[in-house]
C-alpha cells in the first residue's frame, strides 16, 4: 500500500523568502505524485504532477517539484513566497493496478506567509 | 475551463437522518470518485466508481454509504443513517483515466446534530 508523509504540518516563511514544503512517500510500485493547494473554504487545486516524465516539474504559480526516487521525495519549491501563497498544502501519491485512481494523501502543510 | 460541480454546500442534518450529497462530474470523464476531510485531518479516499460500479472502496465505506450515478451525468453519495462523526467536507473528483485529468469539485461541508 502506498503513503505519504509530510514533514511539518506548519511551515511559517516571510514575503520573498524560499517555500520548501516536505513530502517523502512509500509505494511498492513507480508512483505519480501530485501536490494540491487548499485555499480557506475551498475546495483541492491541483498545483503539479509527476507522471514518470521530467523529474523536476513546474506547476501553476511559480511552483517546482522534484522527484527524486533515491530519497523517495517530492518536495514543493517556490523560490519567492507571496502572500497569496498562504494556504494549506497537500502532498498525493497514485499507483496503478486495482488502486488506479486513488489519491493517497498526506496529512497537509499550512503554509503562512508574513510581511 | 470545465469544473465538477457539488451541491450543496453546505447541509445540516440530524443525527440517523439520511442525506444525499450530488455531483456533476466532468461531462466526458469516466472516472468518479468521494472523498472526504474530516475539519483538521487529512484528505481520505471513500470509493471509486467506474463503468457503472464500485471500482475500489475505502474501510470508511461501509454499508452505510452507497454510491449511485443515476442519470449518466449525476454522481450521488448517499449516507443511509448519519452519526456525529460523519460530520466533515465531502469532495467529489472525476477525471478521464485513472489520476490524469483529475478534477476535485469544492465540496459539501456536512455537519450532523
């Protein structure tokens, strides 16, 4: 079965400042891997997704991503925060065969962004 | 840019009431799943729905809940006998194969008394 685990369940950074938000998954099989982005009352905004291509993947709103299989990470990168970055951030992990489909999530990472 | 589409969004209902929470899918996917976010926890898979039957459930999914595409463009979720800890925000998904193309709608927010 696959999981995924988020490091810091709050991350508090400054305007301008580097967004590194912490995903590590386990999975018997390749994965893909998805970050989605949760604004206040609203509902799951895909942000990227790694689907076997391109290890480093740029997602919507200045977003990275990069797999790397050796640590079985796939931490999210914003080289500049805004503050319309603060929301709550969650890391998801897909595999094939009789699961296809599911999203396993990860706890989420609230992410807040100071002046 | 299409949108899945849940109403309402928010219910109220009494605890052993059943409700009935919709979603209209993307009009060409054919996949169609529930999840559900309990308020301060993570997003949980229910069920998945495929070619007009349950293609993988949850151990949340008991028989309490079903699921019903009744009239190939809704997606219903059906809890027979609510309890208090079914209270949470129920996402509804499609997507055109598998976890490419997916697309979450914004919810319903059940709360049960």
């Amino acid at each position: 079965a696959q999981s995924v685990t988020q490091l810091g369940s709050h991350v508090s950074v400054s305007e301008g400042a580097l967004v590194l938000l912490r995903c590590n998954y386990s999975s018997s099989v390749p994965p893909y891997l998805f970050w989605y982005v949760q604004y206040p009352n609203q509902g799951l905004q895909l942000l990227l997704k790694y689907t076997s291509a391109a290890t480093l993947v740029k997602g919507i709103n200045g977003f990275e991503a990069e797999f790397k299989k050796s640590e079985t990470s796939f931490h999210l990168t914003k080289p500049s925060a805004h503050m319309s970055d603060a929301a709550e951030y969650f890391c998801a992990v897909s595999v094939g065969g009789t699961s296809y489909g599911k999203l396993t999530f990860g706890q989420g990472t609230i992410l807040t962004v100071h002046p | 840019e299409p949108e899945v589409t849940q109403t309402p969004s928010h219910q109220v209902t009494q605890m052993g009431q059943e409700v009935i929470l919709r979603c209209v899918p993307i009009s060409n996917h054919l996949y169609f799943y529930w999840y559900r976010q309990i308020l301060g926890q993570k997003v949980e898979f229910l069920v998945s729905f495929y070619n007009n039957e349950i293609s993988e459930k949850s151990e949340i999914f008991d028989d309490q809940f079903s699921v019903e595409r009744p009239d190939g463009s809704n997606f219903t979720l059906k809890i027979r006998s609510t309890k208090l800890e079914d209270s949470a925000m129920y996402f509804c998904a499609s997507s055109e194969q598998g976890s490419h193309g997916y697309t979450f709608g914004s919810g319903t927010r059940l709360t049960v008394v």
